[in-house]
C-alpha cells in the first residue's frame, strides 16, 4: 500500500463499475479493466465514486469491489475509496470497512440531502467527525453539480487544519475559487482538479493533479498534459488540454456514466450497462459519442 506521506498527485481516474448483461458486478471485467489501466502512469484510482454508481450499489457489492480492486491494483499505486454516505455514522462505518479492504485514503462526498441544512458548520462537523474516526487519510469532494453545494475557501482552509485531512477533489471548474484554497491551505494539502476541462488551468495556479473521469478513456493524453506541464511546456499543454475539451464534455455533463461506459466499451475495455434508473446510450448518442472519440484519440 501507498505509505501514507506519499504525495497524492498526478492523474488519477474515478473508475467505473462494470456490470453484467442481468446487472451484476463483474468483478472479472473490472480486474481486466484495472490491469490494463496498470501499465499506464497512472498515481491511483478512485473505487466507488460517483462514476461507480456508488448511490446504486449495496454495502456488500462495495466491499467485494473494494477487495476486487485492491487486489488488482499495485501497492505503489493509490487506491481512493468513495466512502461518502448521507449520515456521519455511516460514512465512518463505510470508510472503517475500506481501511479494512487495503484503502488508502478515502474520498467523502459531502452529505446534501437536507441541502439548505448543510450549512459550513454542520460540514464541518461531519468532516472532522469523520477524520477523527478514520483510520486512514481523508480527501474531501466538493461536486456542487450533485451535491447542490459548494464548500467555501474558507471552510475548505479550517478542514485542511486537521492532520487526518490531506486533500480535496473539486469539481466546480471555478479557477478563482481552486487558486483560493491553494493560497490558503498548507502546502501537504493536495488541491486536485475534479474535471479534465479545467486540468490545465488547476495545475497552473498550483493543483497537484487530477482526479478525471476522462483519464479513464484517454490515460496516455492526461498523463501528456500533466507531464510536459511538469516540463514547464506550458504551450504544448494547452494544445493537448483544448483538444480534450470535447472528450470530457462527453464522458460528463453530455452522456455522463452511460457515455464514459460505452466509451470504455468502444475502447475495448469493459464498460457494460448501466444501472438503473439510469439509461444507456440509445444508438445516435453512441454514433456521436464514437465520433467524438475518433476525432480526439484518432480511433476508428
């Protein structure tokens, strides 16, 4: 396993959970899956976040994908486990039982069920809760696109105070905001960039990374843009990271976990179904969809 001074930085996917044509797990797939992405330079993964369809799974098939993976991943490479839940007790039990299954660290998304409930207090408290109890490291995920909140600098720089809090995945895309809680946190803190449209810009005001559903489908062109800006070439990035712009787009906010999925497929990895209620790609998304990847992979 990681030691847990390890610097979380680089490119890192949220990976997706493979399913079965009767909507199993498919833990063979999802080996297969993981043992390909290994020959890559990739710093980790994230098992059970929100591209695993973590909401739709159950407390068992979460721990057996979590020994399912931690098996097939190699004990240099991070294993981040979503371990988020909408009450503070279950998010400890969830992240207690992925310390148990050889996690890393875990990713906890912040509770938003009561949304105008989730006040800067009432996540505070939750996520020093969590941090006290846990076994293992905490990064904190700020996804306003689902969570219906955005965490503050502010609250994010009283978090980072805790020496069980090591990081934050942020997907908001607000550059100003991602500066913000660099500038304020301690430099052990690792800010990383929770979409690959914004990779570039977040490494550029002092992002340590990205967590990226789009590495997934394109690991060698994220792992281009964060290489040759460690270089300092800072130009041929930016050429890399504006012809990325459309793949994200349609790994995420365009087809969400159906596209990345069905790209994964088209890739010849092991995407599968959905899970519902969510719906699969009907034909003409799946036609644009292998358009896009061509243009941006030069696939056929």
């Amino acid at each position: 396993m990681v030691n847990s001074s390890g610097m979380l930085e680089g490119v890192i996917p949220p990976i997706p959970t493979p399913l079965g044509p009767h909507g199993e797990v498919d833990h063979v797939a999802l080996r297969r899956n993981l043992e390909r992405w290994n020959s890559y330079g990739l710093s980790g993964y994230v098992v059970l976040g929100s591209n695993g369809e973590t909401p739709y799974l159950t407390q068992n098939e979460k721990l057996a994908i979590l020994e399912t993976a931690r098996a097939a991943i190699p004990a240099s490479k991070w294993m981040i486990a979503g371990t988020g839940c909408e009450s503070t007790g279950a998010t400890i039990e969830l992240t207690r039982r992925a310390a148990e299954a050889g996690a890393d660290a875990a990713l906890v998304i912040s509770p938003h069920f009561y949304t105008n409930k989730m006040t800067s207090q009432a996540l505070m408290k939750h996520y020093l809760s969590v941090a006290d109890a846990s076994p293992i490291p905490v990064l904190l995920y700020n996804v306003p696109a689902f969570t219906h909140l955005d965490m503050g600098s502010e609250t994010v720089a009283r978090l980072a105070e805790h020496p069980n809090i090591v990081g934050i995945k942020d997907s908001g895309g607000n550059i100003t905001k991602i500066s913000d809680m660099v500038r304020l946190t301690p430099g052990s803190f690792r800010v990383l960039a929770g979409s690959g449209g914004f990779f570039l810009p977040a490494l550029v005001v002092g992002a340590s990374g990205g967590i990226m559903a789009v590495a997934n489908v394109a690991p060698e062109l994220t792992l281009s843009i964060y290489k040759l800006f460690r270089q300092g070439e800072v130009d041929r990035a930016a050429v890399l990271q504006r012809g990325l712009i459309p793949l994200n787009h349609a790994v995420t906010a365009r087809f969400g976990v159906a596209g990345l999925k069905a790209a994964l497929d088209m890739l010849g990895y092991h995407g599968g179904p959905v899970r519902p209620p969510l719906m699969d790609l009907d034909e003409p998304d799946r036609n644009a969809l292998r358009d896009i990847l061509s243009e941006c992979l030069e696939i056929s």
